[in-house]
C-alpha cells in the first residue's frame, strides 16, 4: 500500500514558462488537486533544495511541462531526475 502524500502532483517547468504553468496550477487546484509548484509553496528562509527534494518525495506524481525552457533549465532537469530516481511517474 502506498504512503499518504502531501501532493498529488509536483509541478516541473521552466521559471520563463511560468505565465503558463499557473493556470494548469489553478485549474487542478480548483478540481481539487494538490500541487506543490515553487513559486507558490516555497517560504522565505526555506532551505531551497531541501524543500524541493521533500517536496517531490511527498508527490504522487510529477508533470513536466515540456519546453525549450525547461528543457534548458539545469533545476527542472534536476527535478526531473530526482523524480526519475525516487520512482514517480
């Protein structure tokens, strides 16, 4: 049986795509989904990387917002590995 997770879905994308991340955030928002999305979930004095790393163990599954720019972006490229390691979909 798997664990309970804090989110449904952790948010991968490109910092320039973020005017098109949002809406897809607001819309599984609205239909009741969770999302850890960075720019909405981090706080001030967070420790950055820890709180991704977490954040993604803590999800039932990842989207990546495919594009150039996250494509190019050496932190969803991260993201995106760890994800791969820790066996999320």
């Amino acid at each position: 049986m798997e664990q309970q997770k804090k989110y449904d879905f952790f948010l991968c994308y490109g910092r320039r795509d973020l005017d098109l991340v949002r809406p897809w955030a607001a819309t599984l928002a609205h239909y009741g989904f969770s999302c850890f999305m960075d720019m909405t979930r981090l706080q001030s004095g967070d420790e950055f990387i820890t709180t991704i790393m977490d954040s993604i163990e803590q999800s039932r599954a990842l989207l990546y917002f495919a594009s150039p720019n996250a494509n190019s972006s050496s932190w969803a490229q991260r993201e995106l590995e760890y994800a791969h390691t820790k066996g999320l979909k």
